[in-house]
C-alpha cells in the first residue's frame, strides 16, 4: 500500500503551539513530520481519528534515510509490514512518499 501527502510550509510554519504539542514528539521536524504522518497513515489504510500522532516519529539514520518509530496506533497499523519512506523538501512545499511492503 501507498500514500503520499504535499504540505505547504508556510501552512505548517504558522500552525499554533497547541497543535504542535498535540501531534509532534519533542526534536521532530514540524513540517516533514506532518506531511509524513498523514501519508502513513493513507498507506496504511487507516482512518485520521482513531490514531494518535504521537505514536508515530519521523526520524533521520545516520545513513540520512528517513524512517519511522511506531508505537502504539501507528504499530497496530503497521503490523508486519516495513516502511519505505522518501521525502522531498524545498522552499515552499514538502513531499512524502510511503510505501509498506
């Protein structure tokens, strides 16, 4: 399964410090971590409202490979499956690529 998701930063850059405590684990990129998520969660077939954002971090290898740290929700969703994620910034807009295979 796939999913993808394209944010604009701008959108992200001036969301409230109530959202950002809400979805985001501390030390993570707010507009990645966001586009990222979302697009998990479309891969994965789940719905937005029985997931906690939180259970799922977006995290940098030290080879600079983006991957995910799931726990909870995000695991359940996940199961077996791996994650191959890509993601793409520039200047107005990031995109994030999931697959689970």
């Amino acid at each position: 399964m796939q999913g993808i998701d394209i944010l604009k930063v701008e959108r992200m850059l001036s969301a409230s410090k109530r959202l950002k405590e809400r979805f985001f684990n501390e030390g993570e990129d707010v507009v990645s971590s966001f586009a990222a998520k979302e697009a998990f969660i479309k891969a994965a077939g789940g719905h937005f409202a029985s997931f906690v954002w939180k259970d799922l971090k977006l995290v940098k290898l030290r080879t600079g490979e983006p991957w995910f740290v799931a726990r909870g929700t995000a695991r359940r969703l996940l199961g077996v499956r791996r994650p191959r994620v890509t993601v793409t910034d520039e200047k107005e807009c990031v995109v994030v690529a999931v697959e689970l295979v």
